[in-house]
C-alpha cells in the first residue's frame, strides 16, 4: 500500500498548488485502482503483482501526472482566480464593514445616556468633550466645519492649571476662541468665546476676562450682554450670599448678604447701568445654533441626534447665572446706597429692573432653563423691591412693583403647578423609549402610546442596529481566530491547507440558513407588540430585549459553525481526510436548552410572568448557553493542541469557517442595514414630539418655552403701559 501511496502523490503531483482538487482526483484514482487490483486479484495474481499490472493500465506516472494537471487547469486557475478576488475584494469589504460596525457601536456610549445633568426642572444628556476620533468612515465634515461644530480640539490649556482640578472647560475655552480667531469680526463666535470664557474659566486672572469682554464688545457696541457679563464676573469677586442655618432641612433656606469689596460693587453696578441703557442683549446661541445644525444635516438617527443634542448644550452656556446674580445683588447694593443717604442713586437703580427683564428675556437663548431665570429674578424683585421703595417713601410704587413682578411670575408658577399636578398623575412614559423618559417627564404633559410610539420605535431599531454590529464585531473576531488557527494548523502540518470551495448554492444555503432567516425571523416577530414587548418602552421592556439581543448575536454564529462543520465533514470524508470524533449530542441538547429558555424570556408577553420569573429564565438560559459555549471551546482547544493528525480537516475548517463569516459579515452590513437605517430615518421624521425641532432639544419643549415666553413677553408689555 506505500507503493500505492506514492503513486497516486506521483499521479496528481501537477495538482499540488490546490490541496482540494488534488485530494479530489487523488481519491477518485485510488477508487479506479482498487477496483482493478481487485479484479487483477480476483484472476489469481498475489498483491503486489495485481498493484503492478493496474499501475501499467494507467501507463508512465509522469504522463499521468501531465494528463491530470492539463485537465484540471482550467478549474484549478478558475479557483485561483475567485481566491485571489476573495483576497482583493473580500477583505477590504470586512474591513470597511468592521469599521461601519465600530461606528455604530462607539454612538452607544456611557456619555451619551449616563452623564445626566440636572438644571431645575429639566433633564439632559451632556458631553462636554466630543470624540476625538470617530470610527464612522461616512463622517464627512470639512476642517471649517470641524471648527464651527467643535472649535479646535487640538489646542491644549496651560499645563500648570491640570493640578488645580478639571480642566474641561479650560479645553473648550481655547476650542472656542479658535473659531472667533478665524472670524476675528463675526459676532456669533465672540459671544460664543466670551460665553465659554466666563463660564468655563475658573482660574485664570479676572482683569485678563474683562479685558476679553471689552474686546468682543468693541464688534457689538450696542449688545447689553458683555456689560451683564462684565457685572456678573465683577460680582463674583464683590460679594456673596451665605446660607443662615436651618433647624428643619424641608423649610426654604434663607441667606445672608455679605460684602466683600465695595469698590466692586461699584464698578459692577456701573456695568450693569451701562447695559441698561444699550438697545438689546444677544448672546447668539439661537444663530450659533442653526450653523451648527445645518452642518449636522437632517436628523435621521439617534447618533444623529445625540450628537446634536450634545452640541446644543456646548452651545448652551448658562450665562443666566450672571443675569441671576444682578437680579439677587442689584436690590443690595441700592439698599445700600438708601442706607448712605443716596436715595436719588438708590432710585435710579431700582428703576431699572423692568428693562433688565426685557433684555434678559428678549435674549435669542430658548431654553427652559433661561425661562426660569427671568422668573426667578422677577421673584426676587418682588420679594426684595417693594420694601425698598417704602424706604423711598414710594407706597404706591411698592405695591404697583409686587403687582407687576408677580404678573410676571404667574405663567411660570401656572405652568409649575400643572406640571406637579401632571407629576401626580400618570405620564404614560412608560410607553416611551429612554430620552423620552429623561427628557419628557419636567414638561408637565400627559402622552399617548401612539404619540410615543415614533420615539419609542426608533430607539427600538437603532438598538437593532447596536446588535447587527455588535453580531458583525463577534464574526470578525472569530475570523480572526479562524486565521490564526488557519496559520497554526498550517505551520504544524508543513502543507498547505483546504481552501474547501463549495458550489455557490451551498454558499447561498449556508448565508439564507444561517444569516437570511434568523434574522428575518428574528424582525417579523418583533413587528408583533404582544410577543416583542415594543408597545412598551425599552427600560420597562428591558429583560426582554436582553434576550432578544442576546437570542440572535449567539444564534447566527452558531447555526453557521454548525452548517460550516457539517459540510467540511461530509466534505473530508469525501477525499479522505481523518477527521475528529464530533463533540457530542449533549453539548448541542444543552445549546438548543439554553437558546429555548431565551426564546422563552424574548417573546413570552409580559402578562405572562412577573418580571423576577422573567429574569430567573434570562439568567438560567444565559448560564446553560454559557456552558455550552465553554465545553465547545474545550473540545476546539483540545483538537488544536493535542490531535495533529486533524491539521488537515481543522485547518480546511478555520479556512471555511473565516470565508463564510467574511460572507455573513457583507450580509449584515449590506442587506440588513440599510433596511435599519431607512426604518430609523421613518420614525424620526413621524415623530410629533421629541425629533426635528429647530430651537430646542425637543419639538414639546419648543412649545412650552415660547408659550412662556409669549406670555412674559405680555405681561411686560402690560405692566409698561
């Protein structure tokens, strides 16, 4: 049999450069020559003579070997060719489907839904620092519109300030003043500076921020902004309120004026008249805003959405704090000047207050929070004001002042007090996904699960869209260890591996099995509320997701390795190859068990079982699977390390198995996706409440703030006539 043997690697010598082909016709040969020998034995002739004479039959090996490797050449070059456009075309496809993947992935992250600010009443997500680098290759912003966006990112703040604490804002201040340096005479971006300047600027000298202020205000003489900016930072430095002790923590906290330099105070104030009597006060976050936005482009998915929403708070300075600062501090200091005897300084001070609160409200920043400081400064006039004219001797004044500072609180404390009643009630945002629920409940209205469902459902899918590409990274990884064992496997049999070709059925079979309808499946029935839970919000339909998401990232591997090793089998055995004893019935009972129990937790309706049954069935199916997964990984090890006899069947199995993947991969990312996109860009654009408004975070939120707006807005006009 070794001179059988090395006959037929004599005969098919020519078709070495295809290990497949040559063990094909190898084996073929070998089944033509045993029936000779056969026969030749079956006519009286002993062994060796009977091999002789069927090698005659075949005639000169070299011969042989010429014949067989001119037949096959034309298919062995056809396989050569699909390998080396595998090799051209395939991998650059999975790489550029890797980074799609990452992309998506890296849009889910813990800034973006767990750094949670709280301002008042209303809820946001924040960022403060944008990604550096982004995986998303369709990302195709311009440098200018890089700056505009973000700033300069690469500019660094002075390296003595790291040890003083967080230096984030200091980060921001010099991205923002980039933008300004690259517009020297755009008045958006100076505000914008000066903005990041006051706000985000705890350290550095005073005198160098006014001399800042005094610069950007030299292109908008007549914005009242840099003046309350100028008296707003001055105060900081002038005076302070301090928290007198309380016996009960439930009562309101009452405070102590205390004065730290008089000469401050002064020239705070001077800013402050100065700005009074300017034409209007803009801080241009309105216009910053839409450049920004029409940068971004339409919304049309939540990375989309998130990315503006953090760049709405980057533009969102709370410069109101300094406008909240006037308001406690300007009634001290004209007490102040009553006490000295200056009433007629005093008075001119304390008339003021109505214009102050034009410009504060007339300013083009709608946001909630700026709502709610102009009321809060018209609560402090009217609790501080009034007594200041009865010092005056102004009765009638101070009542006609309390009157007018409480009209202008009223559509405030109107709109609290339906909001505490709201509060009391049911939202019905447990039909609504996760911003909705962050973003929704401070707003003091009651929603429809249909009003919902658009916000609710896009969530929905671009959580899909987080498990396609977290199924793409889990197939690319194992592609990864597929070339790798490929490379070992062929290092420890010193000969090249099976690139194991199957015919282009078997591949459409092996990609409609094992990817087409799980995953077809898989979206069919989450079109079902009753079975997917979608009718409800993701948080309180979370266990179900969980294993939902968790049902199709494990299955797809799976039924794709099993599809891949039955077919290398059945292949092997065809040519011969020894081939390992299969890792046992158990292992797969204990896989189908645990993919059952999953299937059970993901489309069992809620109804059914409470929610603690619901995650015992999540964690026990998790754990079984986890078993299995475990012991199939063993068994690979095993093979890998200690049986070289496999090298031939392991390696043609991680070569098959890192080709089908690449495969799996290109299907995710160019069927599925795009499906996904489109489905999530639907939603959006159907979406009445929380996507597509212009002015703020949230289409509901714009209403509230402009319905408030309009009604303070009335409520001046009135109290001027």
């Amino acid at each position: 049999m070794d001179k059988l043997n090395q006959s037929l690697d004599l005969f098919t010598e020519g078709l070495r450069s295809d290990p497949e082909i040559r063990l094909d016709i190898r084996k073929e040969l070998q089944s033509h020559l045993e029936e000779k020998i056969a026969e030749e034995t079956a006519q009286g002739h002993s062994n060796e003579e009977s091999l002789e004479l069927a090698l005659k039959t075949f005639g000169s090996p070299v011969e042989v070997a010429d014949g067989l490797a001119a037949a096959n050449r034309r298919r062995m070059n056809f396989r050569a060719r699909m390998r080396l456009l595998a090799g051209a075309l395939l991998i650059p496809a999975v790489i550029i489907c890797a980074f799609v993947s990452l992309g998506m992935a890296s849009s889910f992250s813990l800034l973006d839904f767990a750094i949670l600010y709280r301002h008042g009443p209303y809820l946001f997500v924040f960022s403060e620092t944008p990604p550096s680098f982004s995986f998303d290759i369709l990302c195709h912003y311009t440098p200018e519109q890089k700056l505009i966006l973000y700033g300069d990112r690469t500019r660094k703040t002075n390296v003595e300030l790291h040890s003083l604490g967080d230096c984030t804002g200091e980060y921001n201040i010099e991205w923002q003043k980039a933008i300004w340096e690259r517009f020297p005479d755009n008045k958006i971006y100076a505000a914008n500076y000066i903005l990041a300047l006051v706000i985000g600027d705890r350290y550095r000298d005073r005198n160098f921020i006014l001399t800042e202020i005094t610069r950007a205000s030299q292109i908008d003489q007549d914005n009242a902004l840099y003046n309350y900016l100028a008296a707003g930072v001055i105060l900081d430095d002038a005076c302070r309120e301090v928290e007198l002790p309380r016996e009960d923590r439930k009562t309101e906290p009452q405070y102590r004026f205390e004065l730290k330099d008089r000469v401050l105070l002064e020239e705070a104030m001077r800013e402050y008249l100065t700005g009074i009597n300017k034409k209007y006060c803009r801080s241009y976050i309105t216009e910053l805003l839409k450049q920004r936005m029409q940068i971004i482009g339409e919304i049309d998915s939540l990375p989309k959405y998130l990315e503006r929403m953090n760049i709405e708070i980057q533009s969102f300075m709370p410069h109101w704090t300094c406008n909240r600062n006037i308001g406690k501090y300007m009634p001290e200091y004209a007490s102040i000047l009553i006490k000295e005897g200056k009433k007629q300084e005093a008075l001119q001070c304390l008339n003021t207050w109505k214009q102050f609160l034009r410009h504060v409200n007339s300013d083009d920043g709608d946001w909630l929070f700026s709502v709610l400081v102009t009321t809060c400064i018209a609560a402090t006039d009217a609790k501080k004001l009034p007594p200041l004219y009865e010092k005056l001797g102004m009765t009638e004044v101070a009542k006609t002042t309390a009157l007018n500072a409480e009209l202008l609180c009223k559509p405030v404390s109107e709109w609290k007090s339906k909001q505490r009643q709201m509060n009391a009630a049911s939202h019905g945002l447990d039909r609504g996904g996760i911003l909705a629920n962050m973003l929704l409940p401070a707003l003091g209205h009651e929603f429809t699960s249909e009003e919902l469902a658009p916000e609710r459902y896009a969530e929905y899918v671009f959580f899909q869209k987080i498990t396609l590409a977290l199924i793409n990274l889990v197939l690319i990884a194992g592609m990864i260890i597929a070339i790798g064992a490929a490379l070992y496997w062929r290092f420890r049999s010193r000969s090249r591996l099976l690139l194991l070709a199957p015919p282009p059925l078997t591949v459409l079979k092996f990609l409609g099995i094992g990817v087409i309808l799980p995953c077809v499946t898989y979206f069919a029935l989450l079109q079902i509320e009753l079975l997917s839970g979608y009718n409800y919000g993701i948080t309180a339909n979370f266990p179900r997701f969980i294993a939902q998401t968790g049902l199709l990232l494990l299955f797809i591997p799976f039924i794709i390795l099993m599809l891949v090793g039955n077919y290398v089998t059945a292949r092997c055995c065809e040519l011969g190859v020894v081939i390992p004893l299969p890792s046992g019935k158990v292992t797969k009972i204990v896989a189908m068990t645990g993919f059952g129990l999953l299937g059970i937790t993901a489309f069992t309706p809620l109804s059914v079982f409470p929610s603690q049954i619901v995650y015992s069935i999540l964690i026990a199916g998790a754990t079984i699977l986890a078993v299995a997964i475990i012991s199939q990984v063993v068994h690979w090890i095993r093979l890998l390390f200690f049986y070289r006899q496999y090298s031939i069947y392991c390696g043609g199995s991680a070569r098959m198995v890192m080709l089908t993947f690449a495969l799996a991969v290109l299907v995710m990312t160019c069927v599925f996706r795009p499906v996904l996109d489109w489905r999530e860009a639907e939603f959006i654009r159907q979406d009445k409440i929380m996507f597509g408004s212009e002015d703020g975070c949230t289409k509901i939120e714009n209403d509230v703030i402009k319905e408030l707006k309009s009604a303070i807005n009335q409520a001046l006009a009135k109290i001027s006539k």
